[in-house]
C-alpha cells in the first residue's frame, strides 16, 4: 500500500515505531507515527525534549531501524544508509582529526572530487557561512557555534536531494541565526530539496517551513498537530515576523507544545518550585 | 621543562645509576662485591668493553644485522597487526570465531617455536625477523582492533551519512581514529621487536647482537653481556625516536597541553 | 659412615636428559642419593652456562657441568672446584654433511659450522681441529644453534655443511645418514688421536667452602656418582634404557640406545681426573680464550681429588 | 588597585585579554575586557557566534589563563579552579560510564556526602529538572535535551557561590525551557548566587537578567554596550514578556547585536546569496 | 551470530586445522613426510599423548604451577603497569626524564636476565613469574599511560569544576576512561605472562609446562612438545576467558552494537 504512495512522496513513514533496550527495560520511544515529506516540501518538527525528533531522523536516514511500520525514501524502502540524504547531527560530529576545510571538502572528495576542486569548493562553502578566517582550524579550536556552520557546510556541499537537519542554529546568536536560515532557504528555493527539520525556535519553524508538526511528550511519542504555514514565498526571515498571521501561527503552536508539556511534565516537575 | 634542562635530568640520572652500580660493585654494600661483579660485571670495564666494539669496527656488523632484523620485524609485523587489527575489527562474525584461535597463539612460547622457524626460514636473519614478528604483531593487533572499535559512533554516523564507502571510512575515520592507540602499540613494540631478533640469533645465529651476548656469556663474560646490552638500549632509543617522529607529525591534529580545556 | 651434615641439596644440570650428563639421571633413578641419605632436587637448565651462573647466585649447591668451568672460574677468582670426574672423553664429535667435499681439515676453510653455541666446548674444539691443521679459527663462520632440532633442520637445509655437537644429536645424524662423523672424542681412539691423552668433561663441581662447610655431604654425592660409574661400566644400553625416565625414550628408543652405546665409553673409569687431562683442557682455554691469555690459574685447585678416593675405598 | 575593589565583587575582570596558539598563528580571542558581577546579581552575555563567551567563563572558572590582565574571585586572584564555582559547559561533559543519578550524585559525593544521601538528593533533583524515570539511563541513551538537564541538575545540587552557564537551554523546547528558567530564578532568588549566564535567547536574556552584556565579533572582541534591566522582581519568565518596556530592551539590544554581526561579518557573509 | 552457531564454527575450524596437519603428516602434500613429522608429530600421537598426560594425571603437578607463575606473573605485572602508567601520566616530568630509561628496559631480552632473576628470585616460581613480570608490565604500562592521556578534556575539566581532587578524579574519570585501553592490553598480556612463565621454566627449572616442553624437546620428542604447546593454549582461553568476565561487568556502560549511532 504504501509502496504506490510512496513513489511520491520524498520521505514516509508509516505506523513508525522504535524501541530501545529489551525485556523489562524496554523503552518505546515513539510510535505509530505517519509523516509524509512529499518533494520539495520543508516540513518542521517540534516538540518537547526527550519527545524522538532525533530518533525519527535517525529512521529516515537509515540509521536506525524502526521497530514497527516502513520508511521509504522516494518510493525505495529504506535499509541501510540512504545515499541522497544530507543529515546535520544534533551532536558534534566532525572528524577531530581534519581541519574545518578537509573537513568540508572530504564531502566532495568522497563522491569522486579531485582534491583541488573539493578545496576550492569547501572554502567558498565556509565563506558563506562566515568563517572564510578559520579555516585551517581544527574543530577543537573552534566555538560552538562555529562548529555547527562547519558541519553545515559539510552537509550543504554535497548539495543532497534530502535534507535532515536537527537543531543546526542551535548555537548561533539571534542574528546569525536569521543568515543562516536565509541562506537555507535561498538554497531550497534553488532546487526545492525536501527538507525535515528539527528545531526548538517556533518563529524559526514558522519563518522556514512549509508545515511544522507537532510531536506528543514520550513514551510513545506520535504527532499530534500539524500546521500548513501558508505564508507567501519567497520569505525573508527579518521581515516574515511583520505578517499578521505569523503571531496567529506563533501563538497556535505555542498553545498545542505548552499543553503537552505540561500534561506529560506536570507532575514531573512538580517538585520545581524549591 | 625546556629541552635541555631535560635533558640534564636525564643524564644525571644516567649517572646517578652509574654511580650505584660502581658502589655496589667495588664495596661491599650490597653483599659480596666478587658476586656482583661476576653478575654485573664493573661500569668501567663495561664503558672500555664498549669503547673497544666501537674501536675495532667489529660491532657494526652485528648492529647492522640486528637493525635490519628488528626494522624488517617491526614493519612486517606492525603492518600485518594493522592490517589484520582492521580486518577483523570490521568483520566482527569472523573475529568471533577466530578469536580462541588468536588468543592461543599469542600464548606459543617464541623460544619453542625457533626450530621451527629455523626450518621454514633458515639461519638467515629471516628467522629471526619471524620471531620479532610473533611478538610485535599480537601487540599491534590487539591495540589496532580496540582502536577500531572504540571509534566515536557519531562521528561514523555522520562519515557514513557522507557517503564514504568501506574504504573511505578506513582512510578517513578509523585509521585516524586508531592511530593512537596504534601508537601506543608501536612504542611496545619497537623494544619487543629488538627482543625477537636478540632472542633470535641467541638461539641460532652467526652474527648480531644476540650472538655477541650469546658469545659472552657462553664463556662467562659478564662485560661483554652487560657492554652487548647497553649497545642494544642505545639503540632501541634510537628506534623509538624515529617511531616518535611520524607519530607528532601524523597526531599533529591533537589538543596541546597548552590548549584550551573545553 | 657419618649421616651428611645437609641432606637436601640442590643439583643445577644443564640439559638433563642429555647423554652427557646421563651419570646424574641414572643416581636419581636407582636411588644412589637416596642411599646415601640425601635428598636431591635437580634443576633443568637451558645450559651448561645457566647452571654455573645458579651455582655462583647461590641457588644451587652443586652443579653436575663441564671441567672447563672450574678452571675459568679459577682465573676469575671463583674458587670453583671439581670433586668427581663423570666423563673422560669430550663426547663431542664433528661431522660433515654427506655430498659435501671433505678430505682434510682444510676443507673446512670457509665452512659454515654449527656449534651448540658460540664460545661453548663444541665451538672451542672446532678451533683446537683448525688450529691444528695450521688455519685460524676465524676461517669458518659458526653459527650457534641452541636445540637438538635446530641443528637438524640447519643440516637438512644445508644451512651449515658441517657441525660439532653432542649426543644424541649425533647419533640420530648418523642414523639418518645425514653426515659422516670426521672426529669422534666419544671413543677413547678419537680422543687419544686429537689431544694425545684424555680429556676430562662432564664432573661435579661444587665452591670449595661448600666441600669446607660440609665434608660428609660432598662425600655422600661423591659416593653416589661413583657408584654410578661402576654401575655403567657394567651395563648394556638396554639397561640403561630400562632405568632411565620413560620420557627420554618417547622420541625413540632405538635410537637412544644406538646413542647410550656410543656414549659408555666416554663415562669416567676411576672418577679421577689424570693430571695432563687438566693441562690438556687450560692449554686449549688459554689458546682460543682472549679472557684467559693472562690468566694465572693453579690447575691443583681446579679438581679436590680426596672425595673420589675416598669413595673408591668406600663404595665396593 | 583591583584587589580593594575585587574584596566586594563576586566575579570581576580587569583587562583580560585571551589568545590561543604562538607565534604567526596567534589568535587573539578577546581583549580588554572589564566585567564586574557584583555578589547575588546576574549578568547574562550576548554576542556574535565565536566571540569569546566561553572563553570568558573559562577565565572566571579558572580554566583558562588570561594572556593579559587578571580575574578576582570574590577578591580573590584566580589561579587554578575556582572551587565555588558551578560551570554548566556548553559542550557534552556528563562522565559516559555513569547513569544520570550516578553523574549527579558523585557531585555531591565528592564533597563527602554518604552515597545513599547523594542518591536521594540527585534523585530529588533529577525530579525537578523532568528526568524521574531517566534516572538509571547512560547519558548515551538520552536525547540531547536530556544530557544538558542532567548536567545542569550536576551543577546546581551542589548549591555553588558562583554560576556560570554556557547556554544551559539552548537543545530545550520553549516549553521546558520557561520551566528551567523559572527554575533557575527560584534558586537565585533563594540564595543570591552571582550568575553569569551566556546565551544567545534575547528575550531570555532580559527576562532573566539583571543585566545584559553585550559583546563584539572576535577576533580582539570587548563588551561594547551593557543594559541594565531594570524590570520588576520576582518575575515570571511567561509573564515578564508582557511588560511593555520588556520589547524597548528587545529592539534595543537586538540592534547592538545586528550592528556588530553585519559590521565584522558583512563581507565575510558576503557570498550568502547562493 | 547465536550461541550454538559460533561454537560450531570454532569447532569446525579447529578440526579443519586437525586434517589438514593430519594430511600433510601422512601424505607426502607438503614435501617429506617424516621431516614434518619429526618437526610437528601427528595429531593421532598428540591427542594419545594429552590423553596419556591427564590418564597418568602427571600434568596436574606442573599445570598447576604454570597456572600460579601465570597468574601471579599477569596480577603483579598489570598491576605495577597500572599503577605506574597511571602515575607517570600525572607526573609529565618525571615520565620525561623517566622515558628512555623505560623504553631501554622494555628492549631488553627477557632470555639473557634469566640468570639474573635467578639470582635474586631463587630458582622457585618467582623468578618466572619475575620473567613473565616484566613482559607484562611494558604491555599494560604503555597502554594505561596513554589511556590516562586520551582522557577526553571536557570530561575532565567539568570533573574539575565538581571539585573533584586527584583521589577522586582517579576514580571517577582517569580509571573508568582508561579501562578500555587497559582491557586492550590485559587480552595481550594473558598470554605473555604464560609466555614469560613458560620460557622461564624452560631456562631453568625442576618443574612445570616449560621444563615439561624443554625436556621433550631435547629427546626429540616432538609429540611431547606439541602436545605441552597445545595443553598450554587451551589453558590461555581459560585465564582469558576470566579476564573477560571482568570486563563485561566493568564496561556494561558502553553503547551496544544495537544501541543508537547518533
Ligand atoms: N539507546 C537508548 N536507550 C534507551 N532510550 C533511548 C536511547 N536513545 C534514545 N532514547 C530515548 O528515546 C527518547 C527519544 O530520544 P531523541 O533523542 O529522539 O529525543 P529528541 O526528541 O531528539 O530530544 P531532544 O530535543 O532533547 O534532542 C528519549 O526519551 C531518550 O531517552
Ligand atoms: N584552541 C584554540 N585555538 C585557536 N583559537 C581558538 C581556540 N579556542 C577557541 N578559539 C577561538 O576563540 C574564539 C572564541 O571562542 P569561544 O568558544 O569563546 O566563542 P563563543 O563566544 O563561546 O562562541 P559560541 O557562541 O559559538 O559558543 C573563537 O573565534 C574561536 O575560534
Ligand atoms: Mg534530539
Ligand atoms: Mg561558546
């Protein structure tokens, strides 16, 4: 059934389920979760912390394999990695031992780029994100948030046909930030990739996406809202926030996350006021 | 501490040592200094027995043939422990059932097995180099194997989310991540590689340093023994110093102490 | 006689289940020492040179090893001595691997020659033979190889083309038609025709304040060797096969037979050591030794010979 | 001259400059910085990506030694750690081979409490921060937003002097993150612990703080404007944004920051439009 | 890869391994048949013979003292190493005047110091288990000693700020942090302190596997050699085995194969 469906769409996952751990201890981190990216589609996730957003794309990537339910990538069933997808890992995950700039060209060199070409690329590729000066740092002389643009552009170099991008302004202050998402949403524009993306900023989720889901606090997570965001395109970050109907969007989603917070928390944190 | 007031400790410890084991050799502190002197023979016969080597040229031959016998073990059996250590690292089914198997013949006492290899390679330095090569290998390949493992899973996730196939993620990721742990094994090695081909023309040989010793003490010369000995150090210093040079050049990615803490 | 003052004794040996030192195997196993009131363990070592270096460290009492010892230990001031003589001839003998061309001992210029080690009594032979045909020790190459098995697969491989060795190594060459012998000092023949007269190897030694310390107790361990002596003069090589541990059998027994039949003669008659025996073994030290060039050595001390009398009045 | 004035403040910087490597490589991060916080305020730093905001923190904590200038902790020069302060790191640092309860609990055991106190301590205050049943987890099996709750529940149950945090609630919902943050204002309110407290959430910033620093692009960066925030106390983070003079404090550092990011990195940035 | 399974394949392997040195003892496939023989003795007569060894039960005696040298070699030497490793990697000083000094004693051939362990350690087991010391403690010691640095420095610098003094930052970051580099290590030495007691049997000694091999081997008894070899190698996977146990329990902390990757 799915397989037909799935010749469309960019991601789908149906009836997803994942599991950790076994016997007793069995945790069942999200379940029975239907998300479709069709192509070129941006779709945002929220959701509060601990909820399975990183597991979901860990699923989509072919990192990890759902207990229950199917994952196809454009109309493939997904086992094992999947080669068009392009995932920003929530965690630090450059090669310590490469500099920022091999570290952005060894994305090329992989897919066959001669060295010179993959260097030429790589520094345009950390101009753009600003840090045309650090370029022959190693990640540990780098900041946070310098080492999160540097694992953008390793990903974005690559230019895949999918993206996965979990929390990657994390670490930029508020303006930086706005660039970035400029700079993603230029390239999406471009080409129109499928893009899912985590994140914890609602305006940032409203001012990108197409659509932002909402996911329920876990253990079985699954997604309980999803907003179609039908703000004109093409947006600029800065100004989008000066439409009336981003507030309604804001306040809409802001209601639906704060509701499920504090059912699945509330007495969790009961204890909160010391 | 700069370079040379380093090196001024190290000297005088050399020398501290010298010390005592003129004292001890010429008084009697530590019981009967003829005993002494028959185990460990006298500081300044062993430097004039030293000196003497050096003079009449007869030690080259023998430092020649044991430091090609030790280079060609070492690099034959490093290699062969990385290679197979990264083999077997990613192939864990295979690892598993070979695993008692390895395990055995680490535990082969070398000294039993020359004859052996005496047949399969000769008198010729290569028996030699297949004992260093015994024992260089399972250290190497143990630390290798480890090394691989212990390769940060999100950083493997994100190599392979890359594209890297096989054997991109060995260049990229886990020979840069085992490195270290390679190197470690490697400066084991280096002084057990030297053992092998010592021990080896011990047991069988007509020329290196293993012979020279061999020599002295067949007809209880413990200054040629001790003199044979200190030469052997020297050298292994040597090695090891060189082991040392690749090692800062390939690692030079590593935080410095000086470096930044988080 | 008197009850020895030390009954438990430490024998060091190097190479126990060699023919060389068979005198020792066959006291342990007919219960010599025992009837002498002794009880003794024996300590395998990888050589001669091992047992020496236990007697001098103080680990072993007394040690059943090669007459040659005493007398370099004499020159280092070691005041080493032999109380019982167990074997009169070398035991050693050179031989030559068959195909290879050997007329003389001057075809052995430029040979490579094994030896059980360099500098050991194998070797030192090997220079005494060149030395007597006019050439110079350094005309071969040797190459020590330590084990019964390593000198097999270095003839079979024609690593070396000749080689001077010890039983039962020579035998089991013999047996498998490897080589032919060239010079024999097993017999009395082989050693009379290379040194002129006998020539003292395998004894006890022991540091002279131990036979001081403990007269009764050397006296106990000579008498039981002796007994040994005159237990072997008597015996067929299927008697010594018959006493010896089953496991020096398990390689194969004929051929330690073939071997223990070679070696009776090389046994000690009288358990003394003749006088130009000893000058026989320094002259050849001091000509291949540079440690011993200018070594002062008082042979007297080398060998204490009142024990070995002394059991021969004792032990009938 | 400082040592008289540092006798009164909790945290104060004279003239700290920072550079990494030697030579031609020299990096000079910050320079000529002079930040006082007085004893129970709080101080949150803003500022472009790579700055220096984390080497700051790592002067006052006595990780870092200044190239140039000294930093007095409640009068006191810093030479070494600074052993009543609490520094939540930016990066991982939860000890991999302890569970939660374990990483929290031998923050108390260390300073000689019985084990079986410090479990139930650690487990109260897992409570707090939302982990109750995370409790027996390796910081491994946690999401992101787990790690960083268990760690800031490491730093705080030691109930330290000082606190410096290095974006405690950057990988945190907005829903949890108003929760932590009230948290957090409890405690201090409590006690008056002098925090210094980097982010990169203005509006966090200010509803926190009592008073935001904000910092120059690197490389050579210094604080060039400081808003005193004089809203009402207690406050509630929820509420405080409705304070009209709550949005004049956004757009004002807001522009601060705007300007500074555009000035050092507008060429750099130049290349962004793809 | 089940239980069951992989015994079966260990098992198979062993016995291909078996026909395979049968076929080359019995036909002429790898050139004469009584050479091999004579060198590796055929596994009818090695099985007959470990068979022979525990019927007489006379193994037993010298099983049992290779095991205590073994253990008492592999506990005293990793323990020195760890300890040492540990130390040295807090004191960078000391470990750089200390450094040549440690790398000239690790190339020493364990062979030629016998006799001098004999000296001092007696003849009884302890100056084996003094030869299978110093074996093991290089191993162990190189792989703490860069363990201890490979520390991850956040990890360290928050241990820090908890306020944790060096007792305590041992043992809660430096230890758990250095056991997988420590485990690396002890898997090698297992069999190195069995080598280190066996070797130092065969050198000199009234008892044990070692003297049991050494006097095979000098009746040509090849079949009383392999057969000691192969008791000795089944005895290392049972030591290694433990060493194992040990390891599961203090790394159960470690990401699974099945856990997450990211
Ligand atoms: N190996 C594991 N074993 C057990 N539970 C796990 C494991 N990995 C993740 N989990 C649990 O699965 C749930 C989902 O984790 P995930 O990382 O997907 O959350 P997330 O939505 O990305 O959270 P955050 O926003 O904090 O990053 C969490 O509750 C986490 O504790
Ligand atoms: N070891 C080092 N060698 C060289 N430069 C370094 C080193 N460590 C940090 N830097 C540089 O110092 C500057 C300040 O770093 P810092 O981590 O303090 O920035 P930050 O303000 O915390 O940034 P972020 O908000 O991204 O975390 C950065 O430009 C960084 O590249
Ligand atoms: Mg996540
Ligand atoms: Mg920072």
């Amino acid at each position: 059934m799915s397989a037909e469906a799935g010749g469309q769409a960019a991601i789908e996952l149906t009836g997803v389920a994942v599991s950790f751990g076994a016997g007793q201890q069995i945790y069942r981190a999200v379940a029975d979760v239907d998300l479709t990216v069709a192509p070129g589609e941006f779709v945002a996730i929220v959701g509060p912390t601990g909820c399975g957003k990183s597991t979901l794309l860990n699923v989509a990537a072919g990192l990890q394999a759902p207990s229950a339910g199917h994952a196809h990538v454009r109309g493939r069933a997904v086992s094992g990695i999947v080669a068009e997808a392009g995932y920003l890992f929530q965690a630090d995950a450059l090669m310590p031992w490469k500099t920022a700039l091999a570290n952005v060209a060894v994305a090329l060199e992989v897919k066959g780029a001669s060295k010179r070409e993959a260097e030429e690329r790589a520094l345009a590729w950390l101009a753009r994100v600003g840090l045309k000066t650090y370029v022959h740092r190693y990640p540990h002389q780098l900041s946070g948030g310098q080492k999160k643009r540097v694992a953008l552009a390793q990903v974005l170099i690559r230019d895949p046909a999918i993206l996965l991008m979990d929390e990657p302004f994390g670490p930029l202050d508020a303006q930086t930030r706005t660039l970035m998402g400029d700079l993603l949403l230029a390239l999406w524009q471009a080409d129109r990739k499928a893009v899912l993306f985590v994140t914890h900023d609602l305006d940032e989720a409203i001012a990108l996406s197409d659509r932002v889901v909402v996911m329920s606090a876990g253990p079985s997570s699954h997604i309980i809202a999803e907003h179609r965001i039908d703000l004109p395109r093409p947006r600029e970050i800065g100004d989008i926030r000066l439409d009336p109907r981003f507030h309604a969007f804001q306040s809409a989603i802001w209601r639906d996350l704060k509701a499920e917070v504090m059912r699945a928390y509330g007495d969790e944190f009961a204890g909160l006021k010391v | 501490m700069s370079r040379t007031r380093l090196l001024t400790w190290q000297i005088s410890l050399g020398l501290a040592m010298l010390l005592i084991w003129h004292a001890v050799s010429t008084w009697p502190i530590l019981g009967d200094v003829k005993q002494i002197k028959f185990f460990f023979s006298t500081p300044t016969d062993v430097i004039a027995r030293i000196w003497r080597f050096f003079a009449t040229g007869m030690i080259w031959k023998h430092l020649w043939i044991t430091l090609v016998e030790t280079l060609l073990a070492f690099c034959i059996g490093s290699l062969a422990g990385i290679v197979i250590g990264f083999w077997l690292a990613r192939q864990p089914r295979v690892a598993a059932v070979l695993d008692p198997y390895v395990k055995m013949a680490n535990a082969l006492p070398r000294v039993v097995l020359a004859p052996i290899f005496m047949l399969w390679f000769g008198l010729d330095i290569w028996s030699k180099v297949a004992l260093g090569v015994t024992l260089v290998f399972f250290i190497v390949f143990f630390n290798v194997y480890q090394g691989v493992k212990e390769v940060s899973p999100v950083i493997l996730s994100n190599a392979r989310m890359l594209g890297m196939n096989e054997r991109q993620l060995f260049r990229h990721v886990y020979w840069p991540s085992a490195l270290s742990w390679m190197f470690s094994s490697l400066h084991t090695s280096v002084g057990f590689a030297l053992v092998g081909a010592v021990v080896g023309e011990y047991l069988g040989s007509a020329a290196g340093l293993g012979y020279v010793i061999h020599e002295a003490e067949s007809t209880f010369d413990m200054t040629g023994v001790v003199a044979g000995m200190v030469v052997l150090s020297a050298f292994v210093i040597l090695i090891d110093w060189m082991v040392t040079l690749v090692e800062n050049r390939l690692l030079a990615w590593r935080p410095q102490a000086g470096d930044r803490t988080s | 006689a008197q009850a020895p003052e030390k009954t438990r004794i430490t024998l060091g040996v190097g190479g126990k289940a060699l023919l060389y030192y068979l005198p020792l195997t066959i006291a342990e196993q007919k219960g010599f020492f025992k009837d002498q009131g002794l009880d003794v363990t024996i300590q395998d070592f990888a050589g001669g040179s091992r047992s020496l270096q236990a007697l001098i460290g103080g680990s072993v009492d007394v040690v059943t090893g090669a007459y040659e010892h005493t007398i370099r230990m004499q020159a280092k001031g070691q005041d080493v001595r032999a109380v019982i003589e167990l074997g009169r001839f070398p035991g050693i003998a050179v031989a030559v691997k068959k195909g290879v061309k050997w007329d003389g001992p001057a075809d052995f210029k430029g040979m490579k020659i094994g030896v059980t080690a360099p500098g050991s009594s194998t070797n030192m032979l090997m220079n005494f033979i060149m030395a007597k045909s006019g050439l110079s020790p350094s005309d071969a190459a040797y190459i020590g190889i330590g084990s019964a098995q390593s000198a097999l697969a270095a003839i079979q491989k024609g690593e070396i083309q000749a080689i001077s060795h010890l039983e039962p190594v020579l035998s089991f060459l013999e047996r498998t038609g490897d080589v032919r012998i060239v010079y024999d000092t097993r017999t009395e023949e082989g050693t009379r025709a290379l040194f002129g007269g006998s020539n003292p190897a395998a004894v006890l030694y022991l540091k002279a304040d131990f036979a001081e310390k403990y007269p009764r107790t050397t006296q106990a361990l000579v008498n039981a060797f002796y007994k040994t002596l005159v237990w072997l003069k008597t015996a067929t090589p299927a008697d010594i096969a018959a006493t010896v541990p089953e496991q020096y059998l398990l390689g194969d027994k004929d051929l330690y037979m073939l071997a223990a039949k070679n070696s009776q003669p090389s046994y000690s008659q009288t358990g003394l050591i003749p006088r130009e025996g000893m000058q026989s073994t320094f002259d050849m030290l001091v000509k291949f030794d540079p440690e011993m060039k200018d070594a002062q050595v008082d042979l007297a001390k080398t060998f204490d010979d009142r024990f070995a009398k002394r059991a021969a009045e004792l032990v009938k």
